[in-house]
C-alpha cells in the first residue's frame, strides 16, 4: 500500500502525553500499589493501609500517615514532572527517596479517576482537604494528618490496556507481591492489606532497632516462619560496597524463582548482575533448575549506581557491575560455607 501522506510535526496535546507516558508506568494495578506506597514511604510513614476491589481495577487506596500535602500544593501534586523531592541535577544524582521524577500520580490521573485527601502535619487550619482529580474541585474534610490517595475505575479511559488485565484473584496476587517488596525493605514501617472488605495481610511494625533482627521478624512474617528457619544471615563488606539480608539454604530452593528479592539502596530492583551472581554462589549446592531463595541488600555509594534508567525505576545501571557481582557472590558463598563446615566437624567428631 502507498505510505500515508505525510502530516506536518505538531506537539501533542498534554493529556495525550501523559497517558502515553502512563503505559510506562502502569501495566496493572500492582504498579500503581508501588508507586502509591513509593510516595507513603517518601512522606515518612509508619503506618500504610491499602484497600482494594476487585484486584485493585476498581479502587486501589493507599492511606498513610506521613507528613502530608499542604492543601495549596495538592493540585499540583497530578502534575506532569512536579515533584518536591529533587530540584537540581546534583540532587538526582544522589537521590535517596523513592521517587524524583513527578511523573507517578499525572501518569495514573491521566488513566483513572484520583481523588487526594491529605492533612499537613502541624497544619493550624485544623482540618484536611480533599481535591477530586476529574473535577479539579478541592473541599475541607476530615482526617488525621497523612495522606489517602485512591484510584479507581483504573484504565476506564483506556479500554484496549483494561483488556490484558488478568482476573481480579491474579492482579490481587500481583498487588501483593508489590507490597511484600516494600515491607521486606521496611520492617519499621507496618502495612496492613484489605481486599473486598477482608483484611488479606497484615505486618506489623518491628521495634527491633538492629537491622538483621528487625529483617528476621519481617521475613518470618511476610514469607513464613519456615523460610525463616530454612535461612541464614549474611553481611558481607568489600570496597564502598556492603551486601547485607539473608539467603536460603539449599533445602529452602524453589521450583520458581518467587523468593529473590534484591534491594539497591533500599530499593527493589530486578537486575541481571545481581540474579546471576546469586545463582553461581549456589552452582555446586542446587541441581537441575532448582532456585536458591534470598532478600539482598545491597548498599553502594550512590555516584557508583544510575536509577534513572527506567520509568519505574526497577531496572538500575551500575557503574562496575563485575564488582557487585563479586559482592553478591562472595556474600552468599560466605553464608552458605559456614553451617557446611560446622556440619562437617559435628559428622568427624
Ligand atoms: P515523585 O514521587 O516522583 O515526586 P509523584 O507523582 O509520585 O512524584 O508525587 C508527586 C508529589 O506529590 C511528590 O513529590 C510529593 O510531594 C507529593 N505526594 C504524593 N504522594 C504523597 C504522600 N502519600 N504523602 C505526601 N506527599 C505526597
Ligand atoms: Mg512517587
């Protein structure tokens, strides 16, 4: 067929960008889950409560009792690349909150119905406010100070994404899977899941102030007393670099690799470097295609790491990925080294 004639260039229309820049961002509704408990985490809180429906494609609400929005600046918080995390390029570069791009809440605005309710803390007008996003219409209400952001009817304006949802019981279970990756990283910090009405997770907070202690207790809670016990700690230093978490014995593989969790500076990545060195560090304990279970903390010097990489940040770039390779590696070979040896004396002895 003979090529369409051509149009001239124009700039498309902000609420085209953004919903085109919304598919980077939000495939379901567990995304939205990450992005919205991002921002919680963000604001401080110690508390996180999510209510769903129907897998979160109905309502996803994220309440949190974190610093809040003052009510003058909530308008501003479903604008495109408006954030007030970062404001220069010095700042990006050692970035330590969740979020810096202002990209997440205009993203999911631009294909669902968002509605903020949110109280400043130490705010002297004495009550909250509530802006609707579709109508722009902002109105006292009632709350403690924090935030509750809620998201409904998710992808109504976007049929032809709203099609490759899967059932309300898999979105549900990926929604989960979100929140399990925030709470492994944040044992001081409590969540508490609701689904249709019925509270599906609840994890409380740790007051252990010693981070292992406080990542046993979690762990135990989130993935079960068995992996717990089926698991050993490790802390690992090599230079400018520290591997720290605990990783499962080779009695505790899986025939699915559901259990890595892999953190970079607090933040949960999928990474290649990471998955790899982990594998080889169990190569002569696992057979076949068995899957070694681990939570990873990786602690690097910012300027060594790029998490500007992709739009949900899941994906990071290392400066030298050789050297967290060994890391990981050396982490996990240490771990898994001792009780085998301890094992041994008893067997001689
Ligand atoms: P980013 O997190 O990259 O800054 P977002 O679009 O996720 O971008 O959020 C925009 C802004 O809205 C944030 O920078 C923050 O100031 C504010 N905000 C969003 N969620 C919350 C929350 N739960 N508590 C306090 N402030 C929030
Ligand atoms: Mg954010």
């Amino acid at each position: 067929p003979a090529p369409a004639p051509r149009r001239p260039i124009r700039e498309l229309p902000d609420e085209l960008i953004s919903q085109i820049a919304a598919g980077e961002v939000v495939e379901r509704p567990a995304s939205v889950v990450r992005e919205l408990v991002d921002n919680a985490l963000d604001a401080g809180a110690h508390q996180i409560t999510l209510r769903l429906l129907a897998g979160g494609v109905r309502l996803i609400s994220v309440e949190d009792d974190g610093g809040g929005i003052p009510r003058e600046e909530l308008p501003a918080a479903l604008k495109r690349h408006a954030t007030s995390k970062i404001s220069n390029l010095a700042e990006l570069e050692s970035v330590h909150t969740m979020g810096f791009r202002g990209e997440a809440l205009a993203a999911i605005h631009s294909i669902a119905d968002v509605s903020l309710l949110s109280r400043e803390v130490g705010s002297d007008d004495g009550h909250a406010w509530m802006l609707h996003g579709r109508t722009g219409e902002l109105a006292p209400a009632a709350r403690t100070h924090g935030t509750t952001v809620e998201v409904r009817e998710l992808f109504y304006a976007t049929p032809a994404r709203r099609k490759f949802l899967k059932t309300d019981a898999t979105e549900l279970a990926h929604c989960l899977e979100a929140v399990r990756r925030h709470a492994l990283a944040r044992p001081d910090v409590g969540f508490a899941v609701w689904h249709e009405g019925k509270l599906v997770e609840q994890w409380r907070v740790c007051h252990q102030g010693e981070p292992q202690a406080a990542l046993a207790q979690r762990l135990g809670d989130v993935l079960g007393q068995d992996f717990l016990a089926q698991s050993l700690a490790l802390d690992w230093q090599g230079q400018g670099i520290r591997v720290w978490g605990r990783t499962g014995l080779p009695d505790a593989a899986r025939a699915r690799a559901d259990r890595q969790f892999a953190y970079v500076n607090g933040r949960f990545v999928r990474d290649k470097v990471i998955s790899h060195a982990a594998r080889s560090a169990y190569e002569d304990v696992l057979h076949g295609q068995r899957q070694p279970s681990y939570a990873l903390f990786i602690e690097i010097d910012p300027t060594r790491v790029d998490v500007n990489v992709h739009p949900t940040k899941i994906e990071v770039r290392f400066r030298d990925g050789r050297e967290v390779h060994q890391a990981v590696r050396h982490a996990i070979e240490n771990a898994l080294a001792k009780p085998r040896s301890a094992a041994g004396t008893e067997a001689a002895g």
